[in-house]
C-alpha cells in the first residue's frame, strides 16, 4: 500500500514489479538480512541489490518502514530535489547499494561484491549479498555473464533470486525472449538452483531463506521466484 502511495502522489512508477516482489521483500528485510537502517554503511550488514530497478517503490516502501527513512518521503517519489528517484540512486539513498537503471548490469556487481567479501577473509566470511532480477531481464546477456563468473568462482555467498512473474515492459517473456527451462539452464552454469512454487507465500520463503543461509553448499544460489505481476490488483 506504501508503493501504491508513492507511485499515486509521483503519477508515474511500475507497479506490475513493484507488487510480484512484495512479499519477497518482506521477508528479505523482516527475516533474512542483516542491516541496521539507523546505520546504512555497517560494515557487517548483508548486501540487497535490486537489479530490475524500476520496481523500485516496492524496495523504497520497504526501506522507510525499516528505518532507512522516515516514510512521510515516500509522497516525494520521483519529484524533482527528492533522495527517491525514478530508479535509485545510491549516493542520495539509504539503504540502496548501487546506483541503477539499464537492466543486465547490476548482476555482475553482485559477482563482484560477494568475490571480494570473500577474499577480505573471516571478517566478511558469513556475509550474504542478494540480488533481485527480472525474468525479462534475463534477456540481457550479461546477466548470463554473471551466472558464469559466480559459478566459476563458486560464490557461495551469493544468491540470485529471479521474479518469474512472466511479463516484461512490451509483452509475456515466453513470446518475447524464451528463457525456459530456466532451472535447466542455472544448474548448467553451475549454479545450486532452487524453486519457490508461490512466491506470495511467506511461510514458504522464509523456509527457504533460512535453508540458504545456513547452509553453504560451495556454489552460487539461485532462486525461482514464480509471482503474479500486479498481484493482488483485480
């Protein structure tokens, strides 16, 4: 409801996306990330990038009701002089990691980060970084670029969630740019590949989270996310 709000006041935004990782986001900064919004830069926090960036009033509503800011910003999303821009900005928001807008991008910032977490040594050992993708996203070949280089690496820091919510900007996926079978393709890009039935399901998520932060299996992670774009909405 907070990203409805923020997108009605701004009259512009993506709800489709904004709404399929909702429930995801929930559980991301309710049960499975470490962070401190008081304090953006901990330096022990877990790292959250939101890849397909124009679903980010979802993440926006998220990271006020958290404590990153006060959610009375969110009816300044998108305005000019606002720290909430149409896609986020990291040097003017709290709680965004990277600066983002072009899609395929921000996968292999990912790669990069988790590489060098792990190579600082025991320190940053046991932290995680996650990255939200859209399933059109997957379109772009560097996303698959990174997929390489994480499995390559064998990144188990890393995870990878996919919004599977079956529509891009222009049409379904499947009509546009096929990607199944989408798990096939992870495993062989030697990644642990999971798969959540119904990613509106909390319980289900929260299962599976607390799975895949526990327990390292030497291999990059990634998560089938299957959503409704625009859930909830008649």
């Amino acid at each position: 409801s907070y990203a409805v709000f923020s997108m009605t006041c701004a009259a512009l935004g993506h709800p489709g996306g904004s709404f399929s990782e909702a429930e995801f986001l929930a559980v991301m900064y309710n049960y499975v990330l470490r962070f401190d919004g008081r304090e953006p830069g901990w330096s022990q926090r877990d790292v959250f990038y939101l890849s397909k960036c124009h679903a980010c009033p979802g993440l926006y509503a998220a990271l006020a009701m958290v404590g990153y800011f006060d959610v009375r910003d969110l009816s300044q999303y998108g305005a000019w002089g606002s720290h909430l821009e149409s896609h986020p900005d990291s040097r003017r928001t709290p709680g965004i990691e990277v600066s983002g807008g072009s899609l395929g991008q921000i996968p292999a910032v990912a790669v990069g980060r988790a590489l060098g977490m792990r190579r600082r040594g025991p320190d940053d050992g046991n932290r995680m970084v996650y990255v939200l993708i859209g399933d059109g996203e997957c379109n772009e070949g560097s996303v698959w670029e990174a997929f390489m280089a994480a499995g390559h690496y064998r990144l188990d820091n890393l995870v990878f969630i996919i919004d599977n919510n079956k529509v891009q900007a222009k049409g379904f996926v499947q009509q546009d740019m096929a990607i199944e079978p989408l798990r096939d393709k992870l495993a062989a890009f030697n990644l642990e590949p999971w798969e959540v039935r119904n990613g509106h399901n909390v319980a289900e998520l929260v299962d599976l989270f607390s799975t895949l932060h526990t327990q390292r299996r030497g291999k990059p992670n990634a998560v089938i996310l299957n959503t409704v774009k625009g859930k909830n909405i008649d």
